[in-house]
C-alpha cells in the first residue's frame, strides 16, 4: 500500500506540473533549475525508500517534475481509433512519436477519451494470456491502474470508467523485430494526464514489470499537446550513440532511427 501511496502523489505532482507548464517546449530532464524544486525533491524524499532497486522508472522523477514536461501540440488523428493492438491503417499517422527508453509511445484523445499505444520494443517473446501490461495514470486528481492483459482483458482500478484494451505482437512501422504491443483506450475528462507504463520484458518473466524511466504527458483537449519527462537516472544519448535496445534516450533534436545495417542510431529529427 505504501508504494501504491508514494506514486500517487509522485504522478499527480507531475499532472500539477504539465498543467502549469504546458506552454514549454522541448523534452525535460532532471535537474534543470526551477521555482518548484524544492516541492519535487520533497515528493523525491517520498519515493526514495520505495522504489525498485534504489529508484528507478516512475519513482525516480520527482526531480524532473520540478522542471515540468515538454508541451507539442498534435495534428487531429488521421482516421477514427481501433483498439487492437496494432497500428492499424493511418489511425497513428499524425500522432507524434514520445521516445522512451524501452518503448515509443503514441496517444490522442477525441470526445472525452484518451488513446495510448505502447509500442514496447524491449520484449521481443511475447507474454502469456495470464501477465499484463500496466499503466498508472494520473487524472483528474486521481490514480488509475489499468492493466492490458495477454488475453485481451482489461481491468481498471481507481475509478469506475470505460475502457478498451488489446495486446498485439508483431512488427510496427518503425521497428521490423516482431515485439509487443499493448494498446487501450479510457474515458477521462479533459486537463493534464501523467502516465507511466510498466511492461514485461520475456515469455518467462511476463509476471515481473519493469518500469519505463520516462513518464508521458498529456494535455487532453480540442487542442491535443503531448511531451515526456525523463528521469534522473536515464542516460541522455548524443548523436550517432547506438540506442532503441534500453541504452537511454536520444538528446533533444535527435530521434532514435534504425538503420540499414542493422541497430538504431540517434540521428538528427530535421526541421519541425
């Protein structure tokens, strides 16, 4: 119960700060300066005793909360959503692409729902019907846990709300190496939304998550704006650094790109 309290108030510090920061631009990393420091290393103190082998993933970004998240407004979904845990037709074709550690993660949010694909690349088994994909949400001043089964059940604890989910495994369009992919969708009202995903790595693990060291957030609206919050403990990548494979994340204005040869590269991300 403990820990479940220590994220709580971890992931609804971060919704507070995309709120308040959502005009900023760029992707976030821990200790930047800021006015709300102090405030994010006290949540910090919190998590520190909690988190998995000594902080990590979700319960290690509270520094990053004081700095606030990136802030990129998305162009409206190209076609209507289909929870299948594929990429299926042109449904993400506009959605930008927020880089993690372990995953790509798409989202958009129509009509008061929030759509979330997890194109979690570092499981390239598959998991069993009995292990599931996790998420933590923060929204609306409350924690959800929704967890994507390997059988295609959802479940949803925190609040009572509609939701979808699928489990997919396979290639996607910029990963050719079969992996899994975990998509859902949930009703929740507009404002900010901080979430942290927790996936299995094997077949033979899938009971045991590991957590992605970079938190996503949402400004769910008419205008949808989308950005990341990446931890303390992630290695920040410079170009030509091999990545996609867990090593960390691209620098701000690379993108993590395979390539011909095989393996993937941070490589400039271009004009826009």
């Amino acid at each position: 119960m403990g820990r479940r309290n220590h994220l709580a108030t971890l992931l609804l510090a971060a919704a507070l700060s995309f709120s308040i920061l959502a005009a900023s631009c760029g992707t976030t990393n821990a200790g930047q300066e800021s006015p709300q420091q102090d405030a994010a290393a006290a949540v910090d103190t919190l998590v520190q005793d909690d988190a998995p082998g000594g902080g990590g993933g979700c319960s290690a970004l509270a520094q990053s909360m004081a700095a606030g998240a990136a802030s990129e407004p998305q162009a409206p979904a190209a076609a209507g959503h289909v929870i299948d845990g594929q990429f299926t037709g042109s449904e993400w074709d506009n959605a930008v692409r927020l880089e993690g550690v372990l995953t790509d993660v798409f989202v958009d949010y129509a009509d008061g729902v929030l759509y979330f694909l997890n194109d979690w690349r570092a499981n390239v088994q598959g998991i069993r019907p009995d292990c599931f994909n996790e998420f933590h949400l923060a929204v609306a001043g409350q924690l959800l846990t929704l967890k994507v089964h390997g059988d295609g059940r959802v479940t949803v604890d925190g609040a009572s709300v509609e939701a979808q989910g699928a489990y997919g495994f396979g290639p996607s369009p910029l990963w050719e190496a079969p992996h899994t992919i975990f998509e859902f969708s949930v009703s929740v009202p507009e404002g900010p939304v901080a979430v942290c995903c927790m996936d299995p790595t094997t077949m033979s693990t899938c009971d045991q998550l590991v957590e992605e060291g970079v938190l996503f957030a949402i400004e769910a609206g008419s205008t949808v704006k989308v950005g990341r919050v990446v931890g303390e403990s992630v290695t920040i990548l410079a170009e030509g650094a091999s990545c996609g494979a867990g090593q960390g994340v691209c620098a701000f204005g690379f993108t993590c790109t395979p390539q011909a040869g095989g393996g993937a590269t941070c490589v400039g991300a271009g004009p826009g």
